[in-house]
C-alpha cells in the first residue's frame, strides 16, 4: 500500500484514523455528520474528528492541492469563504487501486446552503435576500481580481445576517486571481452566475421549494442589476466643480453605509483647476463589522453589526450619553444590554442561533410585541417571551443535522 500524504497547517493525528482506504461514497454512517449538502459534481461528506465538524470533497490531487492553496490565500484577503484543513493524498484500496485525494475543510457553522434556506424560510423575497448576498460576494471577489468560473447558489454557503444572508465562497476549483480583473472577465463571471442560478431556480421549482409564479429568469436578471448598482457605487469615477467639495466626504460616508471602507481615493483636477474628478481605488468591506469590534469586541456579519450599533446609538441617546466617549457607552451598553440578553439563551438552545444574530431577532420580537399590546415591552420580558414562543421551534443550524432538505421545517424569518 501507498504511503498516505496528508497536507495541512496543523496536522490532526486522529485523520489518521479515518478509512481513508475506502472511497468516500463507502464510508460508514457511523463516522459522518449528517448535514444538508448542496449539489456538487463531486463526492461530498462531512465527519467529526477531535469536536470539530470538516467537510471532505474527493477530488484530482491537482486540483485537492490547488484549491487549498486558494482558500489560503482568499482567506488571508478577507474574502468571506470556508477555511481549508488539510488534503489527503496517496490513497489506495487494499487490492492497491489508486484513490482520489480528499480536500478537507472547516464545516461553516451556522451555514446553509441554499435548498436548506428555502426549505426552511418561507417569505417569498427569499431568492432575491440569497442574491443580494451573493451580489455583494462577488463584486468583493472581483475587486480583488479573483476570477470564480464557477459562480452559482451551489457553490455558496449562507449565513443569517440579520433578516439578510451573507454569502460565502464554496468551490474555487475554477479560481483564478489576477492583479485586476478586465471587464470582459467580470462580465463573463456575472453572465455565468445569471445563467447558473436560472437554472437552480428552476429546479427548486421543479421540486415544489419556490413559488411556480414566480420567474427564474427575472431574478436572474435582477443579480445582474444589484451587482452592476453595487460595482457601480464602489467604483465609478465622480467629476464636479471645486466649489463642491464637499462631495468627497459625501462619497466616503456613502460608501461606508454600504458597508465599506475607503483606503484610497484617487483626486484628480482638470487643466484649469475648476473642476475635481474621485474614484475610490481601493475598497473594503465590512466598514460597521470592523467598528463594532473595535468598540465592543463583538465578532458579527456586517448587516448584524448594522443593527448591534444602531442599538448602541439607541442607548447613548436614551441615557443622555452623547457627551460622553463613545467607548465608554459601547462598554455600558455591552454589560447593560447587549450580554444579558445573549446569556439568557438556554444552553441546550445556544446551537440553535449565533448571539447576535438572537439579539437581533430579540430587538424585532421587541418592536413586534410593543405593537401588538400598545406599550413598550421590556428586554426582559421580550427575551422570555422569544425564548418561549419562538426560539424553541427553531432548528440548530450551529451544525444542522439532517440528511434531507426537505425534512427541516419551515421557519417565518
């Protein structure tokens, strides 16, 4: 037999273990997790090994190694995407018959991917919340010069962001990163995730997952537009007098309530002075995920961290606290509002939603039940009542355990 090969920032002697002999289509349920899988041209299975969750995906060694590398690399530029583990190659059966390499990942917890969404979610703006996030994904990816290939809801895991999703990159075999992507290959990108996503659509159809009303072809059409109003804001050039001035600051702020940072803009004036031309030449997002972690520690999704600091504000203004630091506030707010209402979540129930994706929800039952009965309901009382009436019919998505889609049950979000 072969020598076995195993690749992999930090080696865990119990892969060792695992029946690396058999292909992964053989492995005995006993050893897998089963989690909801999204459709994949290759094998796809997860185990528990050492308390952690990992995805394995049987693939050409070339490619295993390549797409580690990958995942490496987008990792360490910030791009939303799974964290690869290991990849094991050098494998053969005991009659000596060679093997595939396995590509080991980190399972994303608290993900789904999107038949899981539908079957779970219920409103009918669900495809158009899924392609918002993958419109944001994949303009992020573009204006790092990261050419997918490959675009499509399948090759995507989501993440509940606060009545939103979040996207996040899957399946980068068909990767490439380049100094700046042309625009014949952004266009090509965008064409294919169009095309791709149709056709995903159309076959949740199929199944009964979607409404038969509505139209495959029109949310297609729609990605399109949310990513060329989104790529346009980020970086499309701006000219006016030198009188308005003032346009530089109203171009920075606009982008960070899109969530991004600016960290370079290109000013330019033209042969007589008179008028200014910006560009934002580089652009980072999560502009309020990186502010509520330098004010309060807390690690959440952008859209999340939106919500976490309007709450905040809410806070400073209601304690007549606008004077005061705004550190010293985020530190009141976080002990006073914000880890009373997280602590409260019962253990067996804390897989069930990320703390501030449940706090989150804490504040919308709070507006909700406030509306119902007329008056102000308190956090406590909101807590109690959410925990009781709602959190308890939720599934754990910390690491979701079923084999069908089809059997998670429905959840209004």
């Amino acid at each position: 037999m072969a020598p076995l090969e195993i690749t992999a920032s930090r080696a865990d002697p119990a892969l060792l273990d695992l029946p690396w002999e058999q292909p992964l289509e053989d492995w005995p349920d006993e050893i897998l997790a089963a989690l909801p899988r999204g459709i994949s041209r290759h094998v796809v299975r997860f185990a528990r090994v050492s308390g952690r969750v990992l995805a394995l995906k049987e693939i050409d060694h070339a490619l295993a190694r390549r797409e580690y590398d990958m995942l490496k690399v987008l990792g360490r530029i910030g791009i939303p995407a799974v964290v690869p583990f290991a990849v094991i190659s050098g494998r053969t059966t005991p009659q000596g018959d060679p093997l595939d390499a396995v590509l080991i990942t980190r399972h994303l917890q608290f993900s789904l991917p999107y038949r899981a969404v539908f079957s779970q979610v219920s409103r009918q703006d669900t495809a158009h919340r899924l392609l918002d996030a993958l419109a944001v994904l994949l303009v992020r990816l573009h204006l790092e010069g990261f050419y997918w290939g490959d675009v499509s809801l399948s090759n995507t895991l989501f993440r509940r962001d606060a009545g939103a999703f979040a996207a996040y990159i899957v399946d980068v075999e068909t990767g490439s990163l380049h100094e700046q992507l042309s625009d014949g290959q952004r266009s090509y990108d965008l064409d294919l995730a169009r095309t791709n996503i149709i056709g995903e659509l159309m076959d949740l159809q199929a199944g009964d997952m979607i409404d038969p009303e509505s139209d495959p072809v029109e949310v297609g059409d729609d990605l399109v537009r949310r990513y060329n109003d989104l790529w346009d804001a980020l970086t499309a050039r701006e000219q006016f007098s030198t009188d308005d001035r003032w346009r530089v600051s109203a171009r920075i702020e606009k982008l960070n309530k899109l969530g991004f940072d600016v960290g370079e803009l290109e000013i330019t004036t033209d042969l007589d002075g008179t008028s200014l031309s910006i560009r934002p030449k580089v652009v980072d997002a999560g502009h309020h995920a990186r502010r509520l972690m330098r004010l309060t520690g807390i690690d959440a999704q952008e859209n999340q961290a939106r919500r976490l600091l309007n709450d905040l504000d809410h806070y400073r203004a209601a304690t007549e606290q606008q004077a005061e630091e705004e550190e010293f506030v985020a530190h009141e707010w976080l002990q006073r509002q914000y880890e009373p209402v997280v602590r409260a979540i019962p253990r067996g129930m804390r897989s069930k939603l990320e703390p501030p994706e449940f706090f989150h929800e804490v504040l919308e039952h709070k507006w909700f039940l406030s509306e119902e009965r007329g008056a102000d309901v308190s956090l406590d009382d909101t807590v109690r009542d959410y925990i009781l009436t709602v959190l308890v019919h939720r599934p754990d998505e910390k690491s979701l355990v079923t084999t069908e889609t089809s059997a998670l049950p429905i959840i209004e979000s």
